[in-house]
C-alpha cells in the first residue's frame, strides 16, 4: 500500500500513540467520504506541541493560542456556493503524487481534549486528523450549512469504523 501521509515527528510524545497508522486511516476515510477516487496523493501531517501550533496559528490565522489541529489546502477545490460539495477532480502530478496540503497537529491540546471527552487520544487523533484532511479537500465550517456538510461526512465517515460520532455530546445540548 503506498502511503499517504508523510508525518513529521517534532514532538517525540507523538512516538508512543502508532500516529502513521491513525493518520493513514484519517486520510483514507476522508478521501472515500469525499468520493476522491484516486489514492496517487500525498498529505504532509506535522505532529508537533502546543508552542509550535500556537505560533502557526498566530502567524496563518492571526491567533496568538494553541489549537488540536491546523491545515494549509495546497488546492483550491473549495466549492462555489456554501453547502455545496467541493470539486473531486484531483489533478495528476507528472511528478508522483499530488500534494494536497499539510495537516498540523497539538500533542498537548489533544491529549488533554480526549481526557476532558472520556475518549481515546487515537479516536481523538483519527477524528481531528480526518477533519483536518478534509480542509484539504475543499469541506468547511464558515456557514452553517457547510458546517453541516463537513460534520455529517465526519460522523458517517467514523461510524464506518466503528467510532462514535464525535459531535454527539454538543448534539444532545442543542
């Protein structure tokens, strides 16, 4: 099987929690919800600590705190109305894979996030590695209706293998 993602290790506590493998999962689920055919991609996924995410959430977004997970599309398939399904055709590389983005993602704020929600930091992981691939693939949370969109794709997609949906909480509080 040819991979996916190419995971930087910055933060050594990452080593202990089997992330290629979660990450190759997140990537997979993402590129079959969003009806992505070809597998000929590549994802750069940088597993790092709340300092390094912090700084790349102050100087990308302009905000000075640490967040789980950041994501940078290296395509714009963004769609053209909100609500809508973004575009599924992936052009080809001559050169290999077609690079779809980088995924960043917090030790320290997903760890503490799963034990806060009672969850496994690998479900948690899988989760927010999942939604930060599918930032790559054009899905959003601007309006409501993308929001929407992005959440159920999210929810179906885990509940293919077994996960519980991570909204369900937030969803008994509505």
């Amino acid at each position: 099987m040819t991979e996916i993602i190419d995971l930087v290790v910055e933060d050594p506590r990452w080593d202990e929690t089997g992330l290629q493998k979660i990450a190759e999962q997140a990537a997979e689920l993402a590129l079959e919800a969003a009806g992505i055919e070809t597998r000929a991609v590549e994802i750069g996924l940088l597993a790092c600590d709340d300092a390094t995410i912090a700084t790349l959430n102050s100087r990308f977004r302009g905000k000075s705190s640490a967040t789980n997970v950041l994501s940078w599309p290296a395509l714009d398939l963004f769609p053209q109305h909100p609500g809508a399904a973004p575009d599924r055709l992936i052009p080809a590389s001559p050169f290999g894979a077609t690079s779809l983005g980088d995924v960043a993602i917090a030790y320290e704020t997903v760890t503490k996030e799963a034990r806060e929600r009672g969850i496994p930091v690998d479900l948690h992981s899988l989760h927010l590695i999942l939604h930060g691939c599918l930032h790559l693939l054009g899905y959003d949370h601007e309006t409501e209706s993308d929001a929407a969109l992005m959440e159920g794709i999210e929810i179906r997609a885990l509940a293919s293998v077994g996960v519980a949906s991570p909204y369900a909480e937030s969803e008994d509080n509505d």
